[in-house]
C-alpha cells in the first residue's frame, strides 16, 4: 500500500492519495480521511455491480447508490442526484468509474460541498483535477473550483484490469491529452513540465503492454500513476485549443468523451506545435518522431485508436457548426484560434489524414 497527500483541498487540506490494488475492499482510510459516516455511491448505470459490490463492503454504513451518472454531466442528472443526496441524508459521495461518475460526484459537490473520495476505473484523470465540465442545452461549459476537488482518491489497479483494450487506449490518450497542452499552457513552469513529461513516459510505455497483455496490474498501476500525474499538472495550468474543441465537439454532438480527444489530440498538437516547438520537442523525442502531432498520430494508430472522427458518426456538415462554435469564448492558445483555421482542423481530423505541423495538410 503506498499513501501521500498532495496538493489541497478547498479547505486546505491535501488531498489523500493511495495506491493498493485491492484496495476497494477497505476504504476506511479514505472514510477517515474525510470523516463520513454515510457515503453515497455514484456509478453508471452501466457499472452497477461495481456499485453494489462497493456496498456490500460498506454494509450498514452505506446511504445507497445512484447509478444515473452520464457522459458530459447533464445538468438535469446532476439535480436528480441532488435529490437523491437530501432524501438519503448523505455526507459524502464515492464515485466509483471513469469521467461521467466523477463528474457527476464534483457537480454534487460544488453544489453541496460534500467531501469526494474517487476509485477511477479508466485513465480519464479527472479525479486529480478542480475542474467540471457540465452540459446544460446541448452546450458544454468548464468551471475551476477548489469545491469540485475530490478530496481522496484510491487507484486500485484491480479496477482497471477489466477495462476493455480500446478504452483503455482513448481513455490513456485522453490522459495524455491534459500534458500535452500542459507542455505549452501559458502558467507552464519547470514543474509542471516535469510532471507532464513523467505522465507522457508512463503511457507511452505502460500503453502498449496494457495493448499486449490487458491483465498485467503492474501495467495497469503503471498508467493509473500516469492518469494522477496528468490530471495533476492540469489542475496547475489552464486548457486550451484541445481542450475547447472536444468539449465543442462533445457537448454539441453528444460524442464518446475519450475517444474525441484521442482523435482530435494529433491535430490539436499540430496546430500549436509551429508556435511552441521547443516546448513539445520533448514529447517529440519521447514518441521517437521528428514532430509531436506526427508522433501522436502514429502512437494512435498503432495503438489502434480511432484516428477520425467519422467513426464516431460526426457528418461533415457537424464540422461548420463546431467551428463557429468552437471560436466563441475561446479558450488562451499559443496560436490565435481563427475559424478558417480550426475548420481546417476539424477536415483534416474528420478524414483521419496524419497532421502536419501548423495544423493544416
């Protein structure tokens, strides 16, 4: 069992991190941690009988389980989970899955301030984050806050032993995704990109064992140490270009959250790579690719990602309104987000060709 606390809480506290495979069957360190008597269980309803095996272990502690946790967090299932938290009289929340769960449990949070304690099932990394992102409307939006913190957060490398060969791919890509723009965020600092880069070794390495041998748990741990290190260095800088496009992307059309990113993450990079060489050449090198957006493209196809974004169902008349969309509010980038430019982008990511540097082919 390894435990540390890193970074802090809303209210100051760090933020309890433990990594024990089996660790799921005790969670009294992180009930201690955060002093509940009565946590909820969040999953989805696809990861019911994670949830329920998670009660079963918590006995007569339990408050209950809400299993309507969603992709992209819709509002309209945060406020029903809000219900859910008032008629059982919970103190905290456990969320036990991937994006759509710990979303859900920060959204509760922010609404309620009730301490989080996280099992991560995917390499998502949101967990290590203060970020939300929440769909109202078919728009998707980003808030920062200290009160969506999960305040403690067990990697139970158990839990992603099961997690199938092609999301454990996007879902590693997506986690790549927060150090890659962390390499060239405007906050960028000598530690951030060390941790970045740390975060981008474990997956290029850990990646494809898990490919090769999906039940290898120190594979498995290797990557969970990835996703904390790449969420982390991303609750240190701000998103950009990447960033915007796949909340655009998802929130309008409603796309697979990991498996967008793992698509538009080579051509994002390439966007900005002629802006900030130096600060991608190490990823560049890590890859063993003269370019970072070249390198990232075939690290994906050779991982058996999906490389455009047709697979996921995107028509070609979607990509103008995600353009015009993707240029309101647009997040800080190295390079000036025009919609010419992005629309570009989004052909060349829809058609799947291999980025050249600049962003256009």
């Amino acid at each position: 069992m390894s435990i540390f606390n890193v970074g802090f809480d809303r209210k100051g506290n760090p933020v309890q991190v433990r990594f024990e495979k089996g660790g799921r069957f005790d969670l009294s360190p992180e009930l201690d941690a955060v002093r509940a008597k009565r946590p909820l269980v969040l999953t989805t309803p696809e990861q019911v009988d994670q949830g329920e095996g998670l009660l079963a272990t918590l006995k007569e502690r339990a408050a209950g389980i809400y299993s309507h946790a969603t992709m992209h967090t819709p509002v309209e299932i945060t406020l029903d989970a809000l219900e859910t938290v008032k008629k059982t009289n919970a103190d905290c929340v456990i969320a036990i899955g991937g994006g759509s769960t710990i979303g859900l449990g920060k959204a509760i949070a922010y609404h309620t301030d009730l301490p989080q304690i996280v099992l991560p099932t995917t390499y998502a990394g949101s967990e290590a984050t203060p970020v939300l992102g929440q769909t109202e409307n078919g728009v998707k939006s980003t808030l920062k806050s200290e009160r969506v913190q999960p305040e403690a957060i067990l990697y139970d490398a158990e839990l992603v032993r099961s997690l199938l060969v092609p999301m454990s791919v996007t879902s590693g890509l997506n986690a790549m995704a927060h150090a890659v723009e962390a390499l060239y965020a405007r906050e960028a600092n000598r530690l951030s990109t060390e941790l970045a880069l740390s975060g981008l070794r474990a997956f290029v390495t850990g990646l494809p064992t898990v490919v090769d041998t999906p039940d290898d748990l120190t594979a498995r741990e290797d990557t969970l140490f990835g996703a904390w290190t790449c969420g982390a260095v991303l609750a240190q800088v701000g998103m950009a270009l990447h960033h915007k496009l796949c909340h655009t992307l998802g929130g309008t059309l409603n796309l697979p959250h990991a498996a967008t990113h793992a698509i538009i993450l080579p051509h994002a990079t390439a966007y900005n790579e002629a802006a900030a060489p130096d600060a991608l050449a190490p990823l560049a090198a890590i890859l063993g690719s003269n370019t970072a957006g070249g390198g990232l493209y075939d690290f994906a196809q050779k991982l058996g990602a999906p490389t455009n974004l047709q697979s996921l169902g995107v028509t070609e008349s979607d990509l103008d309104k995600v353009a015009d969309l993707a240029v309101q509010n647009p997040y800080w980038n190295p390079v000036a987000i025009e919609r010419q430019a992005i629309r570009a982008l989004l052909q060349d990511a829809y058609d799947g060709v291999r980025p050249e540097t600049g962003g256009i082919s």
